[in-house]
C-alpha cells in the first residue's frame, strides 16, 4: 500500500492486502517461532525466525509507517522497548537533551538503567529554546522529547527544536554509525497526538516513538511500541538492535493492533471534540483551580499546537482547588471515569501522577513543574460527552 492515499484509507489498507492462500480480509496471526527453509539459508521473503521477522508484524510496521508517513518501522513488546531500542544507539560517555516534563518510565530508563552505562542527560524546558541550546555539550549526541508532554501537556515547537539541533551539529558534528557525520538525532515520543494530529518526520525529527499501549491500540487490551525513521542508516541499525535485543510483540499483539489502527482516525475525532468540550466545562468549574488543554487559549503555547497539529487530543490535566484530600475525594467519586494508569483507549480514565505514573520523578522535580497534590490528569475517551460532564460534575460536588 502506498503512502499517497489518505490518512484514513491508510489507517484500514496499509500494509494489508487479503491472504494470497484463502483471501480472508484480515491478516493472519502467523502462530509460529521459525520457518522452512527450502535449502540451507534459503527462506522465503526474508522469514527465518520469528523474532527477526513474521508475516504479521510485518504487516502492522507497513501500516505504522504509512501513518507516521516514515519510509521505515519497527514494532515492539511495549512503548519502553522502543525507547530502550533508541538509547542502544548510544555510547558510554554520550549525552542526552531531554524534555524535562516526560513520562515518569522515560525518566527512569535514563536515570536508572542506562546511567550506569555512562550515558547522561540534561532536563530542560524545551518551550525555551535558548535554555535548550545551553543545554547542549560536547558530548551531546541525542536531543528526546514529548509533545504534548506528560503530564503537563506542554507543546514543543518540533520545527525549532530540529533546527536548533541541526545548526548545532555544523558547528560541532558527530559520527555515528560507519563514520557518517551526523548532528545530534531528534526522537520525538508522538504518544499522546499520534498520527492522526502530527507528524514529526514531516518537522525535522529523525526518529518517532510510540507507545502503541495507549491511542494507536486504543482499546485497552493490549502492550506494544513502536519506531519510525526515514533515514536508511539509522533503520539499518535500529534492524540490527530489535532483533540482537529481541523485545518484539507476538504475532496477537500484531493484530489486535493492526485492528485497533483501522478506527484510529473517527477515534481521534471524537477523542478531540470530547475533550474540548470537557476542558471547557473544568475551566468554567468554581472547584478547579486551573485547566491544561492545548486547544484552550489560555493554553501557553497555543499558536504553536495549531501550528503544527491537527488537533489538540484527548488528554487534560487540572489542578484541585486544595490539595491532595479534595482531589482525592474528587477521585474516589468518579464513575466514568475509571482510576487507572495509562491513557487512550475508548474508556475514560483519571489518575493523580504524582501518586500514580510519575511517582518516579524526584519530589523536587515534580514541584518544579508545577505537578502539585491537587494535579489530576484525565484522557478523555469517546462515550457520549454530556454523560461525562454530569459524571465530573457529580464527582466535584
């Protein structure tokens, strides 16, 4: 399936075509670890062993690709697996410009499993680009952000931050795989807009990630992440590192995705209307201290999600009026909305990051970001959004 079709076309056909053996519609989940070889090292279309490749997973990077409108896809058994993928990339004494607002699990893979390796970081506000450019050193080899972040739901300028990184490496390049001059690579975590509302390829970013847990699987039931490049040297070598690692999904994961991704579009349209409708309710509500929505213009960077997004998402985050034993009522009374960790899927969830999925982050950090104990983060999912508000309306009380 080529890219040229529309996103939605894309979404159903991509990578897809009926089984050449019985012609059913839907690809099949190839169950199998290896493949008959006709002749020693003689396989068909590539297939050896499953870890290196299966018909099925094939199936789901083609169609990932064509969203992400990247030439090249990797799949893997979660959001982190990618992200480990990423960091392989690197070598002791590199260093790291990373979002200070990120995934609590993004944080902890830096900090606790690759700085032993010799591998730093730096968090900086990226909404400041000269703040970001002082960030940089000498060793600075890859610049990792969000966007929307989480769970402040900042909005980086993609655009800027690939240029500001490409103008560093001509004054300062460094070589990566087979001496290739190269500046330092832009990874973008695209999880909480998606395909669907941004493209970083498309803004200067080198490589994309997603967890494939939350929007692109969106239904709750399943673990996956995923790659996407359109530079042929680093997908060579992000290749090589899937399979020498091996934290690939099975072939059902594969499907329930290749599944999920044929709705994603109509998901992501009600995901965005609810939520703005939601987002404006809190903002009116006299109990709500403050709302964070990038489709709001209270929002600080605004003009820049409508830049370079074709919707704000289904993710708000808002802060108590309090503290932490009003918000707690407020999410111990919730029906709708489920208390859960995670985001995306059709359901609607609440949690309290602080507590819950970034209680990883160092205290200070947190504070220093403004994730304070009344701070709730809610992903707005698709029911019908008049029940929703009557749900947050009965919570608040």
């Amino acid at each position: 399936m080529q890219h040229h079709h529309r996103f939605g076309t894309n979404c159903i056909h991509a990578g897809q075509q009926p089984d050449p053996t019985t012609g059913a519609i839907m690809t099949p989940v190839y169950q199998t670890s290896t493949f008959v070889q006709s002749s020693p090292g003689v396989f068909k279309d590539g297939y050896d062993y499953a870890r290196s490749k299966n018909p099925t997973r094939t199936a789901l990077e083609a169609n990932l690709a064509a969203l992400e409108g990247a030439a090249h896809a990797f799949s893997f058994g979660s959001g982190l697996g990618a992200m480990d993928c990423v960091l392989h990339l690197l070598k002791a004494g590199d260093h790291i410009v990373l979002s200070d607002d990120v995934y609590g699990g993004s944080f902890r893979i830096i900090d606790k499993v690759f700085a032993h390796t010799g591998i730093t970081c730096s968090r900086v506000d990226m909404t400041n680009l000269a703040e970001t450019e002082q960030a940089f050193t000498d060793k600075t080899r890859m610049v990792w952000l969000e966007t929307p972040s989480n769970p402040m739901l900042k909005v980086i300028d993609i655009q800027a931050i690939a240029h500001l990184v490409k103008k560093r490496g001509q004054q300062s390049g460094w070589y990566w795989g087979g001496g290739t001059p190269r500046a330092p690579l832009v990874v973008v975590d695209n999880t909480f807009a998606t395909p669907y509302l941004q493209n970083p390829l498309a803004l200067g970013a080198d490589i994309v990630s997603h967890s494939c847990t939350k929007y692109l699987g969106g239904h709750s039931d399943v673990v996956g992440g995923a790659l996407m490049t359109s530079d042929p040297a680093i997908a060579e070598r992000l290749r090589f590192i899937q399979n020498a690692v091996g934290a690939i999904p099975g072939p059902m994961d594969c499907f329930f995705l290749l599944r999920s991704t044929k709705t994603l579009h109509v998901r992501m349209e009600r995901h965005c209307s609810n939520a703005m409708k939601v987002a404006e309710y809190l903002a009116w509500h006299s109990k709500v201290e403050k709302v964070i929505y990038p489709g709001l213009e209270s929002h600080p960077q605004h003009q820049i999600a409508k830049k370079q997004m074709r919707g704000f998402g289904g993710m708000i985050s808002c802060v108590i009026k309090g503290g932490i034993e009003p918000a707690k009522r407020f999410l111990e009374r919730v029906h709708l909305f489920s208390l859960a960790e995670s985001l995306g899927g059709v359901e609607s969830l609440i949690e309290h990051p602080a507590i819950m999925t970034h209680a990883s982050i160092p205290a200070e950090a947190r504070a220093k970001l403004g994730i304070v104990d009344g701070f709730v983060r809610l992903s707005v999912g698709i029911e019908d959004v008049e029940d929703l508000i009557e749900d947050l309306r009965i919570a608040l009380g």
